[in-house]
C-alpha cells in the first residue's frame, strides 16, 4: 500500500505482541476483524515487539523469531501488504522519540490510576516490582497510535482505559502546541469470552491455545482433551452444551453445525468423542487456506523480508511526516 492524499478513508491502528505463534483467541479477537477492516480504512498493523520488554525482558532474544512468525500468521489470515502497512514498531524510531515528548504530559499519578495497571500488577504478582517502561506502557502505546494521527483504534473494552489515556495525551497536546493530532476513538470489537482447552479463556499463559495454524494432527491432539460438560459422566447421560468449550467452537467455526449438535448433546444422540473427531475434522478444513497461504510465504523468506522491510519503510514515512509537525509545533529543532 501507498500513501495516497486523495485517500480520505479515516486511519486506525492496531498490534499484537509476538509472544508465539497466534491462537483462535486472537484470531476471533482481533485478527479476522482486521481483515474486514482494511477493505474500510487506511490500516497500520504493527508488531508491538517494544511493547513484549515490558513484561518479559527475559525473552527478548525470542522477539525477533516471534516477530517473523506473526508475520506469517497475519498473512497467511488474510491481512495484504497492499491494502495494509504492515510493520514492527522497533524498526521506526519515530515512536520513541514521540513516547519522550508525550512522556511530559503525564503524570505518574494518573498512570498508577489506570484500571489496566492495577490488574496487571495483580495477575502478574508483581508487587513492587514495576519498572519505568511497564508504568509508561500507556504513554508508549499512545505513541503508537497518534505517530499516525489514528482516528480509531479497534480495542477490546478491556483496552478503553488505556485509550482514554491517549486521548487526554492528544488533548493536552493540542491545547499547548496547536491542533496536530486527532482524538481516536474506540472501535469496540464486541465477541464474548473465547475459551481454551480448558473451558477458561484462551490465553497463551494459561497453555490452553490452540494456534490458527496447527496442523490436523495438533488439531485433533489439542482438541480430544478439551473441556466439555463435566456432569455428563457417560454416553447415555445428556449434555448441556451451553457449559461446553467444545460446543463454543462449534458455533464459532462450524455455525451450519451448531443447531443439531446441542440438539444430540441433549438428546445424549452423540457422544463428547464423536463430536469432537467431527469437529477437528470441520476446523482443519476452516484454516485449510490460511495455512496453505502461510506455508507458502514461509516457503519463500526473501519474499517474507521484502513485505517487512517495505512496510516498515512506509511506516516510518509517515511517522517521520508526524514528527516535523510536532517539531515544528512545538519549537524544537
């Protein structure tokens, strides 16, 4: 994709941290709405690898691989470096120096407010144990979103009170040194809780993932286990298929599906076993293209550098633009 002034669509911007290879959890949390989303905005994913070091320093000489795999994934899902600037935020420095400036118009006070840190402190048992960059978290990811004065940010509502931190940032900004940059709003991705194999929410430090591209054989591995009614102790005993993990996957990937297999879960008509072979079976065909067009830009890492390298390259064309906007807004340089 080029820079194109006569594009009017309105902007957004959206990452992942590469912490491994992607899971149904983000897929149905964010990956397949960003593919209907480029075909209706000017899109910039990113590759939030700064954004890993907050929490997990000791696995940095792992980002790099990781970065490269998400790339796979988002591709091979069907996010196209021609509709889409695609890139790793650590390759566009444009962020850090925004991340510094912006750093100034907040207090530490108002980031120990945040709703988000509070929980993470308590879900990570970090005690006192905070650095700088986990408390400024906020103020970097708002720096990755206004160095390409997004309009929308599709989030989570879990994620709006890091937003509203941003749009202060830009408020406070734009009152002190002119209107540079607009106030994104939120674009709530509404889905319910995805659960993993463990009927709890799918999430890699649980171990309950099952990867979008796992071959047929992990399929099934990953899915015979599976959580599914705990008071349906034999095949004869009817289900309650609205408790079932295996059921939610069911409506996710197989909807055409859905109807008669709580129909037969209630009836006690087909056992946990059977369901779940039929559903592996109907999940590989799912992701059958996504893997075939992952494979083949794995196949091909020149190409794979090429699409990185390029949209990195436009990326930081246009964070560069936004940076002399605030230069010369703010006097500097």
């Amino acid at each position: 994709m080029t820079a194109d002034p006569a594009d009017k669509r309105k902007i957004i911007l959206s990452g992942n941290r590469p912490t491994g290879r992607l899971h149904w959890g983000n897929y149905t949390g964010a990956l397949e709405n960003w593919v209907r989303l480029q075909d209706e905005y000017r899109c910039y994913f990113m590759v939030a690898d700064w954004h890993v070091l907050t929490t997990a320093l000791d696995k940095a000489d792992l980002i790099a691989h990781h970065s490269r795999e998400m790339f796979l994934d988002w591709l091979g899902a069907g996010l196209d470096p021609e509709k889409s600037v695609l890139f790793i935020q650590s390759q566009v420095k444009e962020h850090a120096e925004l991340y510094l400036l912006l750093a100034m118009l907040i207090s530490k006070g108002r980031l120990e407010r945040n709703p988000t840190f509070k929980e993470q402190i308590r879900d990570l048992n970090l005690g006192g144990e905070i650095s700088y960059g986990h408390l400024g978290y906020p103020v970097l990811q708002a720096a990755d979103i206004l160095a390409y004065r997004a309009h929308a940010v599709p989030v989570g509502e879990d994620q709006l009170p890091h937003l509203e931190l941003t749009r202060e940032m830009a408020r406070r900004f734009n009152r002190l040194f002119g209107d540079v940059f607009p106030e994104p709003e939120a674009l709530v991705t509404k889905f319910a809780r995805f659960p993993g194999t463990d009927g709890k929410r799918m999430s890699k430090s649980l171990g309950n993932t099952i990867e979008i591209a796992a071959s047929p054989e992990e399929i099934l591995e990953k899915i015979r286990p599976a959580y599914t009614d705990p008071a349906r102790l034999r095949r004869s005993d009817p289900g309650h298929p609205e408790v079932c993990a295996v059921y939610t996957w069911y409506r996710k990937f197989l909807p055409e599906e859905a109807e008669a297999t709580a129909a037969e879960c209630r009836s006690a008509g087909r056992g946990c076993v059977d369901c779940k072979l039929k559903l592996a079976a109907g999940v590989t065909a799912h992701f059958a293209p996504l893997r075939e067009r992952r494979e083949a830009f794995a196949a091909d890492p020149g190409k794979l550098d090429e699409i990185i390298a390029h949209g990195c390259e436009q990326a930081r064309a246009v964070a560069a633009g936004t940076m002399e906007e605030v230069h010369q807004a703010m006097g500097l340089g």
